[in-house]
C-alpha cells in the first residue's frame, strides 16, 4: 500500500481509502471486508449518518474494534441550521452509532458557499462549536465535503478554517482540479469521492480501459487516474466485497499509478474527448425546458457516453431509465422551440433521432 502526506495534518493516509458508503446488508460480510481491508493496509475509513439505510456507522464501529487507535476514522454533519449544539447532538449521535470516543477527521457535509457564511460561521455555530470540541479531542481534524461550483470551492478553501476536504474527481468529471491543486498548496488534505464516477466506470469500456497497456478493468483504469495525480491524499472506493477490496488495493499499491508517459497519453486522450463532447453538446441546458418534458441534455450526454467514452452498456441502461419517464427522445414533436435557443446551433430534433437509434436499437 502507498501511503501519503494528508496535507498539514500531520497524518500519513492510505492511498485507498474505505468509504462505507456501498457496505453489504449482511453486518459479517460488511465487517469482513473492512477488516481486509485493514489488513491489507487501508488506514483511512470514511463513512456518514444515513449511509447504507443507517448501516453504515454501527458496521464501521464494530470493524474498527480492537484497532481503532491503529486507523484514522471519517464520518460527517449535515450542517441544517447555524445552531452549534444542533451539531454537538449530531456528532454526539454519530459518536454512539461508532462506538468511540473522537473522530479524526469530522466533515461539514455537502457544504457550499452559501451555508458556509450564513449557517457554519455564525455566531455560536458549527464552526464554533467544532473548534471547541478539536481543543477537547473529540474532533482531531475539522474537514468538509463539497458539492458546489469551482468558484466557491476555491473561497472556502482560502477560508483557512479547514484541514481536509472531500471532493468528487475522475475521468468523467474534472471540473474540482484546479481546486485539489489550490487545496495541496494551502495545506490541505485532499480525499476523493466518486473515483469511478458513482458506478459509471464501473461498466466496461474497452477505449478508456485502452488508454494505457496492462489496465484489466475500467474501473482499474479509472482509479490509477486519479490516484497518479500528486495533489491527492487518499482515494475513497465504496467497496462491498472482499473481492473487490483485494482488487483495488493491488491498483493503490503500484509504485506509480501511471508514468509521467502513461499520464501525458491520457491526458492528450481526455482533451481530444473533451474536445468531441462538445463539438456535439456542452451540456449548457439552455434548450431547456422541453414543453413535452423530453430530457435533452441527460440524453446527448448519454450519447457522449457511448460515442466518446466507450460506455456503451451504461448509456442504454440509463436511457431505459429515462424512457421509463417517458422523457425520451421519441417524445419529440420538433416544434423546433430548443434549437432557437441553443447557442451552437445544433439540429436538436435531427440529433435526438440519431440518439434514439443508438441508446434504444429495436
């Protein structure tokens, strides 16, 4: 296992982190990866109130018996108003669901910009409260996760009141990069959610498991990605079997993820797909709303999917789901209303035809 600076903290991490969020139903199943896992050098274990239908915590708790000083431990607080004892009661809550008396790494959960000023820093809020709580032990880290725009990222980051910080990041969605490279130079610790894009790159792909020789599988491809950028601490993977935590603890054990030569290939490779993605749709939404409900952008970005990125299996489950709707795009009247509002001038209708054809073969 590789193991790296988690920013200023002071703490070395696991490249693969556990993130419990996808943790069997059966508790001996789910505690018998994590301990795996554990064995096979994972140190760092994320999880969050709520996670697997509120399994998540107690699981992670009795995995985590016996060798809890041994391991570094996530979980988090939706912050819903600015009261600080609102969040001690949260993280009290979290404290008994775990079985343990501190938590290394606390997050304020899915914070953005507008929660952060108004709610977080208020007078006698969550931040207070947490710092009060770092100087008694029971917080070692304060940390947070994000899902908001790059702008307001890069402001909480300079905000200067945090340690760590929990992103989404992967081949598919690199939008958070610049902010993981701002987040390294200050002293942040960066962990990474979504590393094979929420199950995605989990379906095969032979062009993106092709860009480098030797990857067996997409998602391995997808995870040597993002653990080969140098800005990031620790790669969370929801694992639920030991299978699969034996599998990804092989691809964190590399002594690179990628060469500098592997990396330069793929990045050529993701600007040439960046490039034809938006030759055909930039996902700006202005064609919506469609006055028959036809989902226009989550259907060319389906078919970038196919056309661009190989996932082909993936795009017609996904457009299954948006026929199940009735949002597709054999709903199309082309009343011509969306190609006068859209700012590349495609032929909308013309093209929902073609995707009909591609993600629905009859």
């Amino acid at each position: 296992m590789q193991y790296r600076d988690f920013g200023k903290s002071g703490v070395k991490v696991s490249l693969l982190g556990f993130g419990a969020m996808r943790l069997p139903e059966d508790e001996k199943e789910a505690v018998a990866a994590m301990r795996r896992a554990y064995e096979l050098g994972v140190n760092y274990f994320d999880t969050a109130p709520g996670y697997c239908d509120g399994r998540s915590e107690p699981y992670v708790g009795k995995a985590l018996k016996g060798i809890r000083d041994k391991v570094y431990l996530s979980t988090k607080n939706p912050i819903r108003d600015a009261s600080g004892e609102s969040f001690k009661k949260r993280l009290d809550s979290s404290l008994q669901e775990l079985d343990t008396d501190y938590i290394d790494f606390y997050h304020m959960w899915g914070l953005n910009l507008k929660a952060f000023e108004e709610l977080v820093m208020a007078p006698n809020g969550p931040m207070q409260a947490a710092e009060q709580l770092r100087e008694n032990g029971i917080i070692r880290h304060i940390s947070f996760s994000f899902h908001d725009k790059l702008e307001s990222l890069l402001r909480i980051i300079d905000s200067g009141r945090f340690e760590t910080m929990l992103v989404q990041y992967n081949i598919l969605d690199r939008a958070n990069e610049p902010g993981i490279a701002h987040a390294h130079s200050r002293g942040l610790g960066v962990a990474i959610m979504g590393p094979v894009g929420g199950g995605r790159l989990a379906a095969p792909s032979e062009r993106i498991q092709g860009m480098i020789p030797g990857a067996k599988t997409t998602a391995e491809m997808a995870l040597r990605f993002v653990m080969s950028n140098p800005n990031v601490s620790t790669v969370l993977s929801g694992m639920g079997s030991i299978q699969q935590v034996e599998e990804n603890v092989a691809t964190a054990s590399r002594d690179e993820p990628l060469t500098a030569a592997e990396r330069q290939r793929v990045q050529e490779i993701l600007a040439e797909n960046q490039r034809l993605c938006e030759l055909y749709c930039t996902g700006c939404k202005y064609c919506m709303p469609c006055p028959n409900e036809v989902n226009i952008p989550d259907i060319f970005e389906l078919v970038n999917y196919y056309r661009v990125w190989g996932l082909e299996d993936y795009a017609r489950e996904r457009y299954a789901g948006i026929r199940k709707e009735g949002k597709d795009a054999s709903v199309c009247v082309e009343c011509g209303e969306c190609e006068g509002k859209c700012p590349q001038k495609l032929q909308i209708a013309d093209q929902l035809k073609e995707a009909h054809k591609i993600l629905c073969p009859e």
